[in-house]
C-alpha cells in the first residue's frame, strides 16, 4: 500500500479580507474531492494571511503509479481552475 501526498501553495491577489480567501479555498477543496476522490486539507501555516493559502492532498492506493497519478491530475486540476492565480506545487510524495 503507498500513500501519496502533495502541498499545493496558492497566491489569491483579488481577496481583501478572510471571507474571500475561505470562498475560494473551500471551492477548490471541495471540487478535488468530488472530481479526484483525495483527501483535502487546508495548511495552518497560512490560515491568517488574506491572500496566501496552503493546500494539501493526499491519497492511498495499492499501487504507488496510481496514487501519483491521481495527486498530478489533480494538481494540474487545481492549477487549470485557479487560473489567474500564482499557484506552487510542491512535488508528489510517495511514502510506502
């Protein structure tokens, strides 16, 4: 069995307060969840900056080929959506 993980850092320039930086979070975890079927979780280390949020994904799978898969389609995903916005992905993780 391999677990796949992933940190995606995102740039939100438009938001001006919390409640718009949250809309946009919570759109895109809850659009990789629903479309990758992957675990979605916000990072603390920037839950107070306005226009900075931190993604992480993960997935399990028996095989790792899979997993990683699925964390880069969702990656691309992600970045396709938040087009506009400067988006980082830290690479793909396989912890076996």
């Amino acid at each position: 069995m391999s677990v796949a993980v992933v940190q995606i850092e995102i740039v939100i320039p438009e938001a001006a307060s919390l409640k718009d930086r949250r809309r946009v979070v919570r759109s895109l975890k809850d659009r990789l969840r629903r479309e990758f079927n992957v675990s979605v979780a916000e990072m603390d280390e920037t839950a107070d900056l306005w226009q900075r949020a931190s993604i992480g994904l993960c997935t399990i799978s028996a095989d790792a080929a899979c997993a990683r898969g699925r964390l880069e389609r969702a990656c691309d995903a992600a970045v396709r959506w938040l087009a506009g916005q400067e988006v980082v992905v830290r690479g793909v993780e396989i912890l076996d």
